[in-house]
C-alpha cells in the first residue's frame, strides 16, 4: 500500500500534470487537424467513387475505390511505419518547434500524415453513405436549373449529406483520438508517449528510487482516465445528437400523418359533395 501511495504521489506534483495536460491539448489538436483534412480529403474520394461512372472519369473511380479499401482494411501502424520511411517532411519542420528538437518534429509530421492518409479512407465511406442517402432527383433538378456539378455538389448534395452523417462523424472523432495513441511509438509529443516518459523517470518522483509495478498503473490509469472522459462526453454529444433526430422525426411523421389523414378527408368530402350534386 506504501508503494502504491508513493505511486498516486506523482499525480500531485504540478509538473507532471501540465506534462499530462500539454500532451492531452497536442493529442486533441493531432486529431482534429487530422479529422477535418480527413473530412477534405474523403469527401473528394467519395465523390469520386460515387460519381465518376463513365468510360471517360472511370479511372477516378477506380482509384478512389482502391485507396479507400486498401486504407480502411490495413491497420494504421503499418502505416505509420511506411511514412516514417518513404514521407518526406516540409523544411519549417526542421526546426524546433513546440519544445521538440527538429527530429522529434519530423517524426511527428510523419506520423500525423499516416493517420491522416488512414483515417480519410474511413471518412470517404462515411461521406458515401451520405451522398447515397440524398435522393438521385436532386441532382437532375440542379442540373435542370443550370447548375454544374461542382454547384450542385457544393450547394445542393453536399450540405444535405454532411447532415445527415454529423453522428457518425462525431463517433469517427472518438475513434481518431484512440488512434493518435499509435503515434507514441514514434512521436514524444502526445498524451501516451508522455506517459511513457514519465514512467521512465518516475524513480525521481515517487519517492522510492525505483519503478514499480504500481507505477504503471496510476501513470496508464490516469491516461485511460482522460481518454475516458473526453470520448465519453464526445460519445454522449452523439447519442444527444441521435436523440434530437429521432425526435424531429417523429413529430414530423405525426404531422405528416395528420396532413394526409385531412387531406384524405377534404377530399372524400369534395367527392362526396360532386356526388350529391350529380344526383340531383
């Protein structure tokens, strides 16, 4: 019990909190950037796969098809490790920058492109449910008012189709987070690669002059801990977001019903009212 009380002694030390805390914020940030490039990114391959049929912009289709697939059924350290080796890094990376040396800084860059290449397969798919649920008619009646494809995607299939996927984007969000977990294999700059450090160190501040056994589990408990809050308020957003929907949809459907039942019975009462008429 001592040791382990050494151990949840580290969680107090001011220090290592904003260590934690600063490789929260940069975990948050690596995945948000990585999810709305991914959004970009997918919904330009979506289209692609849904839309480029003919013999002319089939090759589009295909390539679209193919990168989707191989992405979503590879996992993502694989693809890590491939970035690490054949992506090259900008020249402002090679600098320090956020407290991390010039090599630290390309690791990362390297790194946020493999999870931004793995998760924009995913989002296509996300984007192409969407696209399938907006009906094929909009996009004759846009073609019909003048508008080129480019308009009628921006403006008409598009807003439509965003909306009708914002829970499953939010839920791909949540999975992005778990997923920057992967990048502490080569990046020292988010939550769980900080927790790795601190672990390697922790001698100095549990007071013991060793690393135990306890050590592990406050240090990945706590991290787990942040996971968890910050996925199960993002997971309780979406179920929110769900909710509202199907409640929207079910006073809609009630007022639905209720126009075409008057409407049913105006025009009973119109036919009612010619046949009386047509029978004197």
């Amino acid at each position: 019990m001592n040791t382990f009380a050494n151990s949840l002694s580290m969680l107090r030390d001011p220090a290592i909190l904003k260590f934690l805390l600063t490789g929260t914020m940069f975990s948050l940030i690596i995945s948000v950037v990585a999810v709305l490039v991914s959004i970009a990114y997918g919904s330009v391959l979506a289209m692609l796969r849904n839309y480029c049929v003919t013999k002319v912009t089939g090759v589009f289709h295909w390539i679209a098809s193919i990168y989707i697939e191989l992405f979503r059924n590879t996992p993502l350290l694989f693809w890590i490790f491939i970035c690490l080796v054949f992506c090259p890094s900008p020249k402002f990376m090679d600098r320090q920058m956020f407290g991390l040396s010039s090599v630290n800084n390309k690791l990362l860059f390297k790194a946020s492109v493999a999870l931004i290449l793995y998760t924009s397969g995913v989002i296509a798919e996300i984007v192409r449910g969407g696209l399938n649920s907006v009906a094929p008619g909009q996009i004759e009646a846009g073609k019909s008012q003048g508008f080129s494809m480019v308009q009628i995607m921006w403006y008409i299939v598009l807003p439509q189709a965003f909306r009708a996927i914002i829970p499953t984007l939010l839920s791909q969000v949540i999975t992005t987070i778990k997923d920057s977990s992967f990048l502490a294999n080569v990046a020292v700059i988010e939550l769980m690669a900080r927790t790795k450090q601190i672990l390697s160190v922790a001698n100095r501040y549990n007071g013991t002059n060793t690393i135990n056994v306890s050590d592990v589990f406050v240090l990945f408990g706590s991290a787990a801990l942040i996971y968890f809050v910050i996925n199960f308020t993002l997971s309780m957003t979406v179920r929110m977001i769900q909710n509202r929907r199907r409640s929207t949809s079910t006073v809609l459907r009630a007022y639905g019903g209720k126009y075409e039942k008057n409407i049913g019975h105006a025009s009973a009462g119109r036919r009612g009212k010619k046949v009386i008429l047509s029978g004197d």
